[in-house]
C-alpha cells in the first residue's frame, strides 16, 4: 500500500514540476484549471489511499481488549509487531520465496518475450495469448485447481505416482508447500510479466537490428546487445511488482490451508497474520501495526532495488 | 446441521488484511437502542421485519411455518457466511450498532464469547429461562452461561461411531466398543491394506479434537468468573487422547488428513477410511456426498475408555441468539424461541435435517424407529438420543473460544506431522494463554 503511495506520489511530483514552470512564464491565470483538473485525481487519492492508511496507523496506536476496552498504547504494537516470532518467520518465508521464485518468473517471462519478439515462432499469437491466459484465472480459481493436481491420492501427482507404480513426494506436505506455491504464482504471473517487457521489445526501432545485422551480429548478439538493454526499466519494473506481490502473499497459501493445514499456519505469510489476528482474533489494532510495519518493509525492499537498478542502468 | 464443513470452506472470506482497514470506518457503539415493543405477545402482533442470520439449509422451510402463524412479522432469512466468517461480520456489525441481524445462529463454542462482551440479549427476560425442561441438559447447560440465557438451542450433535460395515464385514471385525478395541480394529484394518485406514484425524478441526477430551472426562477450558481463566490440555482426559491419537499416528494407523475436502470424501467412498467419529448431524453429509457408498455405513455407540461405561459428548450443533444491536428484541426473542421449541418447527427442523436439541423429540417414539435411508435404513435414531442423553456433564468453552480454534491448526496440526500430540497440546495451550492475556483475562495454566 504504501509504495503504491510513494510510487504516486512522485508522479504525481513529477507531473506538476513541469506545470510550475509554466505559471512562472505564463503568470498564474492556468494555476485555478490546473487544480480543477487534478481535483478528481486528489479526492480519489485521498479517499481511496491516504484516508485509510492514516486511519490505519490511528487504529495501531490502540489495543481493544476483550476485558477493559480500547485503551491508547502509544507504540505498543510496534514494539510487539517487531519482537513477534511468528510475524518475523513468515516475513523470513516470503522473503525466500522473492529470492527463488521472482527470478524464476521473469526469467521464464523474459525468454517468452524474446520468443515471441523474435518472430521465429510459427504461431506467436496463440502461444502469447497461451502463456498470458493463466493471468486471467482467478488467484483462488487458480489455487483450488493446482491443489487438486497436487493431490497425492486422487490427484494428478497421486495418478502419475500410480503410473510409474511410485509415489510422488506429498507436494502439500511441509517440504514442499512452499515451492508448490510458488509453482502457482509463477504459472499465473509468466504471462503477464512477459506483455510488459513484450512491449518494451516493441519499443526498440528496427534501424537498430538492421546496422546490427549489417554489423554482423547474429540473433543471439542482437538479443544480448540490444533486446536485454532495452527491457532493462521494464525489468525493473517487473521487479518491484513481483516484490509488492510476493509480501503481499495470501490467497494462494490461504487456499492451500484448507487442504493442508497441518502445514500452512495462520501466520505462513505476513498478510495471512495481518488478516488473521483481525478476523479471527478481533485484534483490530495490532493487525494494523502488522500492516504498517509489511508496508514499510515492502517499501524500502522496493524502493532499494529501483535504486539500485537505476543507478547500474545510468552506469552502463 | 453440519458445522464442521465452515471451519474449512474459507473461501468465502478471502479478503486481504488491508480491505478490513478500508471498511470499518464505523467504531461508534450506540448500539443500545430501545426496543419499541417489550412484550413478546404483543411484539409478534406488531408488523416487524426481522434479519435471521443463519446457514443452516433449508431453515427457510421452518421460516414459513412461522411466518404463517404469525403473519405481522417478516422474516429474512441471510447466509452471511458459516461460521467464523458470521461471526466476525456480527461483531463488526454490532460494534458499528448497525447493519447487523435481529437474530443470529451461534454455535455452542462461541457463545461465551458473545455473551460474556454482552453482545447478546439475556433471554431470561422473554421468559427463556422456563424453557430449560423442553432442551437436553447437555444443549442447555451451553446456553445457560453466567446466570443468563443467551441463545435458544436448535440442534445438537452427540457423537456416534459410523463405520463402513462392508470393510468391517470383509474383515470379520466388530464395530468396537471400547479404545482397546478401536486400537486393534486399527492395527488390522492397516494390516489387510496399508492404504487402508480405520479413520483420520483433522490436523485443522479443533472441534473434532475437543470432543474427543470431552468424552475422555478431560475439562481442558474452566471458566472461573468474568476475568479468570484456567487452561489445562494436559489434564488426564486430554492427556489420555493425546496419547492414544499420537500413538496411532505414530504407527500411521489413522490418517492426518483435512476433512470436507474431495480427496477425504473420495477416502470415504472408497473404503479407505472404515469410519467417522463424528457429531449425529452427519447422516445428511454422507447420504448427500457420497450417496453410492452410504448405504454400506453403519452408527454404532462412542468406543469406552472402560469396558461397560456409557459416556458421551457433543460434536458442534448451534443456538439462536438475539444481539444486542437488534432494534426488535422482543420480536426477535419470541421468533427465535418459537423456531427452536415449538413441537411443530422443531420437527419441521429435524425433517430438514437438524439434529434435535429437545427432549420431547429425542423421546418421540415417531422419530426414534425412523430407519434411516442414508445408513442402510438403521434405525440410527435410537443410538445418537443414547447418545445425546449420556453426554458429559460440566464441559466449557473458553470465552474466545473462536480465537484458540484458529491457532489450533498452527500448533496441534503441526505436531500431528510429528506425532507428537502432547507437544502439540502444550504449544495451543500457550498460545491460549498468551492470547487470553493480551486481551486482558487473567489465564491460569498449570
């Protein structure tokens, strides 16, 4: 939420520097329209986003107990969200799943944007909308539906096990859930991912090729030379909504739960913590703390690597 | 009424933390409207629109009965959600002081909560307390919590044993009667087929667990007063379940495996659970999901801890409570004391497959020699109202019982991959006590 928050904002920063300059040439006569016509932006901005997150940071300075009430407790659950062990390990969970299932991802979207870019595919309409068509399947539709294949008795990872007269390891036990996991959201993000840095590919003008080709550089120097720097911002872009996605982990484990509970907690991510302490614990308040302290988080996890990014882009 | 199935069916409430954030923007607590009319008999001649939260199937057709005696009153019926999932909607709801139902189905388990915040109208004063002589003492005492009355019990759920009489038949076994024999049908059960399991245990259903020290005489939960707790998974009788359930994890003799699921449903129909320890509502559940197989099940009574002993205990069931947000309290108390105790709605209830909550019904000769289709035409009846009559007394929630059922899944689910229940035990208990704590009870544990 929150880097949605500063991502906007600085746009929005952005977007008026300009319009500044122009009141300093022009005089102020634009300045009245020039709000009018940012005027819808800000009240949805300020409804939909500022309003609730400031209502949430109110709310976690709070504590609603069962016996005594509402009582003002400052940080408390700040300093409780940041001592708790159940919140830190599934903070540590989500974190190892960016580390191997985002580089997968984009790996995987990358090749599929280079296939499609490369025009050597016979049929690169089907094959888009085929690696992109997982996108459009709800997440929870999603999970139920690999949950079933994963089924070690009933399900397709029980019938091959029966096929290869074997058993497949239980893919919804404790060793596995994780990667299981993973395997959905990489099957559901490839698609979308690989339209973004397609459509950075798009971008590249074709006299580039042609001096490359003239050059002598085959497709493989053509997609190392040119393609990869090219779709160098929209990787970085990529990036940082796998990030915001990954911390914000929840319906695909929350589904899972239902199928293995002995496995995936009420805390497996820290969303499902969030969301569990408030509709099952009824602690509203310290829900938000946990929210709060996942944004910031999120943010500079964010915020760090489109730093980093960019200042390795602007070296190279 | 199968309760059991909403603990699992999450799905419906799959909303992200933060959209909580966004949505309750009401905190104010007026919720303490007067109620225009006070009495019931001249409340249910007051044209009313009352909001029935309920998801008991086909309740509706119970509805209309009333409906049609009384015909000044309206009667909606709502499904907002199963379970945990109502639950949270009403607390929010009668925080917020409106937008909630008039009156509401409360399981057993988490009506200490809702009364001890008094979150709900003692029933006392529409005259519920002179009902106590129509309910079962089990189904009362869960109503009847600090002086007050605070739902109307509907149905109830003595556990039975249903086993397949097929696999028992197969293998020249009798259905057990007490754990001894339950240990060793399991030992034979795994030996004819190691695919083959005398039943599972639900690393997710806190419920299925409680029953289980309910009717081992373990009182794990005490209330003591408003603010003081006592907590105790090791008492003997948990001790006693966590010991036999942990030993047949241990050789893999029963299965850890969530229940409701289509792959437990799948291990039901094909004979590779031989049975389901379960709450008498479950008839309905096999005769609907597996209805190929169901005319091989059987009930037989709960296996003893002592030979010759008669001891039961509950397994879900639920009650009708009235809010305290409810602007037509005398209307609603009179509605929900008609639905759960008048002779006609109450069988109008049990045909719609509720498991009954009163006495009169339970000893109904009608409906004791009914043969029940789904179970081959047993006459099933007889057992779950043996049943339902010698269910252990003193046995209590805690009151935020709710709470501790979600994190039993993170503690004593965890340890079923282990197979160590006692460990397990040991970690809910903590939590419980952490929890209880924070929210400012004062839990004592041993």
């Amino acid at each position: 939420m929150s880097t949605s928050q500063s991502t906007t904002s600085s746009t929005v920063r952005s977007r008026s520097a300009p319009a500044a300059r122009r009141r300093r040439n022009r005089g102020a006569r634009h300045g009245g329209w020039g709000f009018a016509f940012f005027a819808p932006f800000l009240v949805v901005f300020v409804v939909g986003v500022a309003a609730p997150l400031g209502y949430a940071a109110y709310l976690s300075l709070f504590q609603d107990r069962l016996i005594g009430g509402t009582v003002f407790v400052g940080l408390e659950n700040y300093r409780r969200a940041l001592g708790d062990e159940l919140f830190r390990a599934g903070l540590w969970r989500v974190l190892l799943f960016l580390l191997v299932q985002v580089p997968v991802m984009l790996g995987l979207a990358l090749l599929a944007a280079l296939a499609v870019d490369s025009g050597r595919l016979r049929r690169p309409g089907l094959f888009r909308i085929g690696v992109f068509v997982p996108y459009a399947v709800p997440a929870v539709v999603a999970s139920l539906m690999w949950g079933y294949l994963y089924g070690d008795r009933f399900g397709l990872a029980g019938q091959i096990g029966d096929f290869f007269g074997t058993r497949l390891p239980d893919l919804l036990g404790p060793d596995w859930m994780l990667a299981s996991i993973g395997n959905v959201v990489t099957w559901q993000y490839t698609g979308y991912n690989m339209l973004i840095l397609y459509a950075a590919l798009r971008t590249v003008p074709t006299e580039l090729y042609e001096a490359a080709a003239l050059d002598g550089a085959g497709e493989f120097r053509k997609a190392w030379s040119i393609k990869l720097p090219a779709v160098r911002p929209a990787l970085v872009l990529a990036t940082v909504f796998s990030i915001i996605g990954t911390f914000q982990l929840f319906n695909e484990p929350n589904v899972m739960q239902s199928l293995a509970p002995n496995v995936v907690s009420t805390s497996y991510t820290p969303n499902m913590y969030a969301y569990n302490l408030a509709f099952n614990g009824q602690q509203f308040n310290y829900s938000a703390a946990v929210a709060v302290v996942l944004g910031g988080v999120t943010a500079v996890i964010a915020y760090a690597v489109q730093l980093r990014s960019m200042r390795k882009g602007q070296g190279a | 009424m199968s309760p059991a199935p909403s603990r699992r069916r999450r799905l419906a409430a799959l909303v992200p933390a933060a959209a909580l954030l966004l949505g309750l923007t009401a905190c104010g607590s007026d919720g303490s409207a007067s109620p225009a009319v006070t009495d019931p008999a001249a409340a249910l001649d007051t044209p009313t629109t009352l909001t029935f939260w309920t998801w008991a199937p086909n309740i509706d057709k119970t509805v209309a009965l009333f409906e049609q005696k009384y015909p000044k009153i309206k009667v909606e019926v709502v499904n907002a959600g199963q379970s945990a999932t109502e639950y949270t909607k009403m607390q929010t709801a009668i925080k917020a002081g409106s937008g909630g139902p008039d009156v509401a189905q409360v399981e057993y388990f988490a009506l200490p909560e809702f009364a001890l915040s008094k979150r709900l109208v003692d029933l006392k004063q529409y005259g519920a307390a002179g009902l106590e002589s129509k309910f079962t003492p089990s189904a009362w005492s869960q109503v009847a919590l600090n002086g007050g009355v605070w739902a109307v019990p509907q149905d109830t759920g003595p556990m039975a044993m249903f086993y397949n009489k097929k696999v028992f038949d197969e293998l020249g076994l009798q259905p057990p009667t007490t754990w001894a024999e339950f240990e060793e049908a399991a030992v034979k059960i795994k030996a004819s087929d190691p695919n083959r399991f005398i039943t599972s245990i639900d690393p997710g259903d806190a419920g299925g667990l409680d029953s289980f020290v309910w009717q081992a005489g373990g009182r794990p939960f005490q209330q003591k007063d408003a603010t003081n707790v006592a907590v105790d998974l090791q008492d003997p009788g948990s001790k006693k379940v966590a010991d036999l359930w942990s030993s047949l994890l241990q050789r893999k003799l029963v299965d850890a495996a969530p229940g409701w699921t289509n792959e437990w449903w799948q291990s039901m129909d094909s004979g590779r659970y031989a049975m389901w320890l379960i709450g008498a509502w479950a008839p309905g559940n096999i005769a609907s999901t597996i209805p190929n197989t169901a005319k091989d099940w059987r009930v037989a009574p709960m296996p003893q801890w002592s030979k010759g002993d008669k001891v039961s205990a509950e397994n879900g069931g639920s009650a009708v409570a009235v809010p305290t947000s409810s602007k037509h309290q005398a209307a609603a108390a009179a509605f929900a004391i008609w639905l759960n105790s008048d002779p006609e709605a109450v069988r109008s209830l049990n045909e719609n497959g509720l498991f009954p909550a009163t006495t009169g019904l339970l000893t109904d000769p009608g409906f004791l020699d009914e043969p029940l289709e789904a179970l081959g035409g047993q006459q099933a009846n007889r057992i779950f109202a043996d049943s339902s009559a010698t269910v252990g007394t003193g046995w209590q929630y805690l009151p935020y019982q709710v709470y501790a059922n979600s994190v039993f899944k993170d503690t004593v689910g965890q340890s079923a991959n282990s197979g160590d229940l006692n460990a397990g035990l040991s970690a809910w208990q903590k939590r419980i006590a952490d929890y209880g704590n924070q929210q400012g009870f004062k839990v004592t544990t041993p």
